[in-house]
C-alpha cells in the first residue's frame, strides 16, 4: 500500500513538472487562431446559407465541432510521451497507405477528385494525414539509424518511402497536398543531416520533373492552369477568375476592413470555395491589412514556438518531429496566403485552423500536439 501511494505521489510529481513546461504561447496562438478560423468560416457562408434559405449556422456549428474535437486530439498527442510514438509510426504510416488505396474503390468523388471517406454524415480525407504519417514514418526510421550516416541507398529507401504516398495524393488528384508532403519531407532531410550535394541533386531532378510533367501534359487542364495562373493573372478561365475575386477582397479591406458581414465580395460570394482555400480573402475584405497582418503575426509566433521546440528537443527523434512539424505548418501558411495575393501557384491547401474542414482541422492540431509534447519533454 506504502509503495502504491509512493508511485501515485511519483506520478502526480511527473505531471506537474511536464505541465510546467507547457509552450503556454504557442498554446494561447493556436487557440487565438482557431477561434478567429470558426468567425471567419461563419462570415464566409452565413449570407449565402440565408440567402438558400439554409441554417445560417450550419458551417459554424460543425467547424465548431471540428475544432473542439482537434482540440481533443493536440491533447491526447501531447500527453503520452512522444518517444513511444517511434513504436507506433509505421503503423500510422501503414494505415494512411491503406485508406490512400481503399479510396480510389469506395472513396467519396467531388469537382472529378475522389479524396474522402464518406462515414454517415462524415467526410474522412485521408491526404490531409499523409504529411503527419510522413513525419512519423520519417523520423522513426532516421532516428532508429541515428549512427549511421544517410548515404546513397538509406536515401533511396526514404525517397520511396515519401513517394509512395504522395504519388497516390497526386493521383486523387490532390497537388496541394502533394506539395506540402514533398516540402514537408525535404525539411526533414535537412534537419536529419542528409548531404548538401544530395539534397541539390533531389532540388534539380525535382525541378527537371515538375518542368517535364507541365510540358508533357501529365496534369489535368485545370491544374496545369492553377500553376500557371499567378504568373498570368489575367488568364481567362475558372482559375484567372478566381485570383481577380481573390485580388479585389483582400484589396478592398482597406486598412481597417469592411466589417464582419458588411464586406460585399464575401456576402455575395464572388470569391470561389471561400471558406476552404481562400478563407484569407474573408480576413483581408472583412478584418483589412491590420487583421491580415495580426493573423500572419501569430502564425509567426507560432511558427517561432514550433522552431524552438525543435531546437530544445532532448534527442533527434525529437528534432525529427518537431521539425517536420514547422515545415507543415509553416509552408501551408506561406503557400495558402501567397495563392490568395497572386504570389503562389493555386493549390488546394487549406490555411491551417482557419479554413473550414475537419480532416484538415483535426491533423493541424494533432501536428502542434507533437511539438507540444517534444518541448514539454525536453527535460525529462
């Protein structure tokens, strides 16, 4: 009994030391930004549900519930100990793999992409987990070889490993989230210590590849337009329309912004998936230049906590983790902003915890799960 309530006293201690070394910062950013994400989503979609005669609340309500369940998730990741995830990161790898397949026989088609799960009223989108399965599957096999040097073939096994699921993300089709997979797993080379010359080579064979795949016409009419869109923005066509909307939203917000539900771009939905991809132009027409700028300012101290749990991680399969995490992060924030303003090639990558979507919600937040829970373990 003694030994009972000396374990229990033990474990209690353990936990109040971790709690202390919660990243209260990055937790009060990722709050912040996601309640801003669940207003934004409720601006974006609340005239033209009333105009339907449609609940007006109806993306609220479950962007809401995609929120608190994310929520959810960052806390479970967090608190079990991020070392036994090493145990468990083929396995999520695995299982991604499978359901990438299995959709392509019972997966959910929209807009001629077949990408979701259809589960009772849920969509499941497998390809907004393929980022955080990479991350897992990466880290784990480099930190399980941490004494040896990445050489040619170890290289090779990791390109496969990254380039089966994404060719099965580009085959959806779904590019944006192939692109961030492919940025997100060169982050983690760098930080796994691969040779430059190795990593120059991978830059130039994927430069020669991306300039084949356009020029041979391997990309669907409307995705080789969205890439080709930002360099020629008056293009007639879906996409050119799309960037010209997006342009005169984020323009009109002035300095200060039209007003929560009196900016007319957004009530009068000009502005193609708004509430998805292009839910920055709600921010920039409703919010202005001061609500932008103070939405990219807390991705940046996000970003900032995410980076400094990556350089305080304990060990390398720390590093591994949080690192793939800022990449993540970091690059859907730069590429979602960047498509909106004309400065990015048009992708289908939701900006993180804004933009409506709960496989996307709920993997953002289980990715800062991640970091928390390496900075949290710094110590211990």
């Amino acid at each position: 009994m003694a030994q009972f309530v000396l374990d229990r006293r033990r474990h209690q201690a353990s936990w109040r030391r971790l709690l202390l070394h919660v990243d209260v910062v990055l937790v009060l950013c990722t709050l912040a930004v996601s309640a801003l994400g669940v207003l934004m989503v409720y601006t974006a979609t609340r005239a033209q549900l009333v105009q339907a005669g449609l609940n007006p609340h109806h993306y609220l309500d479950r962007q809401a519930v995609w929120t608190l369940l994310g929520l959810v998730a960052m806390i479970l990741v967090a608190s079990v100990d991020y070392r036994r995830y090493e145990g468990w990161g083929y396995a999520f790898y695995g299982l991604i793999l499978v359901m990438l397949v299995g959709i392509f026989a019972v997966g959910r088609s929209a807009l001629g992409a077949a990408r979701w799960y259809q589960i009772g009223p849920v969509q499941v989108q497998p390809s907004a987990f393929g980022a955080l399965a990479l991350i897992l599957a990466v880290a784990t096999y480099c930190h399980r070889r941490r004494d040896e040097r990445i050489g040619l073939r170890r290289l090779l096994v990791l390109l496969a490993m990254a380039g089966i699921p994404t060719l099965l993300v580009v085959k959806q089709p779904d590019l944006g989230s192939a692109i961030v997979m492919v940025v997100t797993f060169v982050a983690m080379l760098v930080v796994a210590g691969v040779r430059a010359r190795y990593l120059v080579g991978l830059g130039i064979l994927g430069l020669v590849g991306l300039v084949a795949v356009v020029s041979l016409g391997m990309l669907k009419s409307y995705q080789a337009a969205r890439i080709t869109t930002f360099l020629h923005p008056n293009t007639p066509g879906p996409a050119g329309y799309t960037l010209q909307q997006s342009k005169i939203a984020i323009g009109s917000g002035g300095v200060f912004g039209q007003g929560l539900f009196k900016a007319p771009q957004t009530n009068l939905g000009y502005v193609p998936e708004q509430y998805t991809d292009f839910i920055f132009t709600a921010v920039g027409e409703q919010l202005g230049f001061v609500g932008a700028a103070s939405l990219l300012g807390l991705f940046a101290l996000m970003v900032w906590r995410l980076l400094r749990a990556a350089q305080l991680a304990k060990d390398q399969y720390g590093r591994l983790l949080a690192g793939g995490v800022v990449a993540f992060i970091a690059f859907s924030v730069f590429q979602n902003v960047g498509m909106t303003m004309g400065i990015m090639p048009i992708t289908g990558i939701p900006l993180p915890l804004v933009s409506y979507g709960g496989s996307a919600t709920i993997a953002f937040f289980a990715s800062i799960g991640l970091a928390l829970n390496v900075a949290m373990r710094r110590y211990t």
